[in-house]
C-alpha cells in the first residue's frame, strides 16, 4: 500500500513518526512523510526506505499568502488577500489548535491528493483535520495516531483551548477507520470519552537494533568511572521536571547531571541561570541530540535516569514517555514520577524508585539509594531480554504491521486490542526485590 504519514514536526528527532514509517516501509509499503522543515534538515530525503518531504513551517504559511497576494489578476488578488486578513485577524481571536488545524490542512492537503496514498496516517491532534480531508479526496483510509492525550496537555492554553481541543478530536476520530495511541490509560480514556473501539496501543519502545554510537556520554563529558552521573533526557520543556532534577544536584554534590534533547534558547536560558543561582552549573552538561537509533548506546555509561514529568495534567498522569523504555532497555535504573504508568512500570521490573516529583529531597534520596544499591536496581541482562519480549519494538511493530494488514483487506491475525499489561501474559523478571 502507498502510505502518507503527517507530522507537525522537522521529523528528524521524532523517534515514533520514524521508527512507525521505517516498520511499514519494511514490511512492503510505499512510506511518504509529511513534515514542517527546520533543524537544518533536507527538504527531500530518502531514509530506511522511508521518503520524507518538509514542506513549510506553520509560521510560514502567512508570509506565503502575504506573497501569493502580489500575484496573478485582480480577482485572483483579492481572493489571496481576503486569506490574509482573515488569517491575520483569526490568530488573534481564534485559538493556537485551531489555527494549527487549518494550517496543516492547507499545507498538506494538497499534496496528499497528488500523491494518492491507500491510508493516510496522521501524528498528533494538529494534522488530524489535514488527514481527514486529504483521505476524503484521495478515497483512502484515515489513521489517527494520538501522541498525547490532545484534550489535557501541559500547555499554555487560552480560554476555551480545551473545549475546542476536545470538540476537533471528538468530531475527527470518529471518521478514522483506526485509532493508535501510547499507552494504555490513554486507550481506555479515549474509548470511554468517544465511545470508539478501543485504540490498539503502540508503546514508545526503541528499535532494538539500535546502531553503536561512536562515542558514549561519560567520555563525552570527561567524566571520570566512578563519578556518579544521572541523566535527563528529553526536550527542555515546562512540567517535565527539568527544574526539579537540577534542585537534586543541591543535595548531591557529587552527583553530575546531563541532559540530553532538543532545547529552544529561551528555556535553555531559564536552566542555565537557574543551575547558576543554584550554585550547581559547573555540573549541569547540556548535550546535543543524537539520532534516535544511537541513543541506547549513547547513554548507557550513565548510572541512573530521571523521568520527573509534573503531574500537571491527564496527559501526564497517562503518558507512557519514549525516555522510559530507552533507559531501561539501555541498562539504566530509574527515579520517576508518581505517574500510572510510571509506577507500574517500575513496580513490574524493580528497575528503580518512585519519588515525589515536586520535592527535591525526596528525589534526591530516591537518587542515593539507587546508586547506593546498582546491583539491586539497575536492570540485567535477563529483564532486558524479558523487557524486549514483551514491550520491545518488535512486538510494537508487530502490531502496527498487522494493523496495516487488516486496512488493507488481507488475510491476517486479529491486532490484540486489549490492555498490553493483560496481552503480555507472565509478569516480567525482577532486577532485584519489590520496592
């Protein structure tokens, strides 16, 4: 089948839109991804099979109506220039999701009827409303791959953000011929508010033919063997616990903390003098991306790994974060979040502690009795072998593969819609006692 996928992103970080795409590509499909361009990354590339086209940032699209209004005879003039007004005006009254709505549909639309792809498949609330108008006209079949859980993020929302949010995704995804989404509290929720067949959970696990890294992030860093060194991964973003990680450093003043992710220059700002105030900058390491297939490797020399989201929100308290798997299957012990998953997570392997996330010093002792104990916490061989079976991407990709097998009329095994906690059977092995 011929597949396009949209993102609202560069899609060079993106480890799920690729890793998804790079699966399907795989098993036969013609992969094209839909992408915004930025980081420095090709307009056009050919990946892993994959094709990827970054067509336009969505602050880019009113200085394209802005030009188009030069152009072309009067009538064709006023037309452009009446989108400009409205487009210009509605940013001020209409709410950021409804922009980026309308933004992606007119970005992407276009270019999927040219293509005329057998499913489209959408990342993420923002290129719902593009995939479903762009599956309407090329008569494919629509996917909604919901990243988050859209109607109740950590963001800074207007007034009626979240009813608008809510209103999108319940008129959209009742017009997906499939619903995919991260994990299961977020499938149970989703199923429960649209009354939908339950979404079939894809979790954010790494590839676990994940390539060497030609270095590892102690070396980087300089950091001698035996000092201890925790690691926060991920982008720089408010509520992930980024502020709380560096206030660990006040309480543990051998401790080193990396992180490791995108960043805009305005958070990393807010960081940096946070750790000066603190007092802690000299051990606080900012670390550049690396490509999401050599991040195991990367960050393996690490002795602990901080998951330290806010419970500021259902989307949150739900998540199920790339981070999690990585570290784990990369060998690192955890201090996370009292977040459902999170806690279940770490109850399920004994790879860690849950702390209070708000509380520093809580965070911090949860940090000392891990690197006081690694034989204790730190996850062997045998649980990441148990860990890979059961919650590894080939399971993931097994689903997703058989999800397009069903779309595509073929004879296949039913795609397991139930809970992955209830489809993986025996519990997994422990790295150590209950805690």
């Amino acid at each position: 089948m011929k597949i396009v996928m949209l993102a609202n992103n560069p899609c060079v970080f993106d480890a799920r839109i690729r890793r998804e795409a790079e699966a399907l590509a795989e098993a036969g499909h013609e992969v094209v991804v839909l992408a915004t361009s930025g980081e420095d990354a090709a307009e056009e590339e050919r990946v892993a099979g994959v094709d990827y086209r970054r067509i336009l940032k969505v602050s880019e699209i009113r200085k394209t109506l802005r030009a188009e209004s030069d152009q072309g005879a009067l009538k064709e003039r006023l037309a452009v220039l009446l989108k400009a007004i409205v487009f210009h005006v509605g940013r001020h009254v209409v709410t950021p999701s409804i922009r980026h709505l309308f933004a992606y549909a007119r970005a992407y639309t276009r270019v999927i009827k040219a293509i005329e792809p057998d499913v489209v498949h959408a990342h993420d609330l923002d290129t719902l409303l593009a995939g479903w108008l762009g599956a309407k006209r090329a008569k494919a079949k629509l996917v909604y791959d919901a990243h988050e859980l859209e109607t109740d993020r950590n963001l800074p929302m207007v007034r009626f953000e979240k009813t608008y949010r809510s209103v999108a995704e319940r008129l959209l995804i009742g017009q997906c011929d499939a619903v995919i989404t991260v994990s299961d509290s977020i499938a149970r929720y989703l199923a429960e508010r649209y009354r939908i067949p339950t979404p079939i959970v894809i979790l954010n696990a790494p590839m676990t033919r994940a390539v060497a890294a030609p270095s590892d992030l102690r070396a980087d860093l300089g950091l001698l063997p035996d000092q201890p060194l925790a690691l926060y991964v991920g982008g720089l973003v408010p509520g992930r616990g980024i502020d709380q990680a560096i206030r660990t450093l006040v309480y543990l003043p051998d401790l080193q903390l990396a992180v490791l992710g995108p960043r805009q220059e305005a958070t990393l700002k807010r960081t940096t003098e946070l750790a000066e105030k603190l007092g802690v900058r000299q051990r606080l390491h900012i670390v550049d991306p690396v490509s999401p297939e050599g991040v195991g490797a990367y960050i393996a020399s690490a002795d602990v790994s901080l998951i330290l989201l806010r419970n500021t929100c259902l989307n949150h308290m739900f998540c199920f974060p790339n981070k999690l798997l990585q570290s784990l299957l990369s060998g690192l012990p955890v201090v996370a979040s009292r977040l459902v998953e999170l806690e279940r997570m770490v109850a399920m392997t004994g790879a860690g502690l849950i702390a209070d996330e708000t509380d520093p010093a809580a965070i911090s002792e949860a940090v000392r009795r891990v690197l006081s104990e690694p034989e204790r916490f730190r996850p062997t061989p045998t649980l990441i072998r148990s860990l890979e079976s059961s919650h590894g991407w080939t399971t993931q990709k097994k689903n997703l593969v058989a999800l397009y097998q069903a779309l595509s009329g073929l004879p296949t095994d039913d795609v397991d819609h139930r809970s992955p906690s209830v489809r993986r059977g025996a519990p997994l092995l422990s790295s150590g006692p209950s805690v």
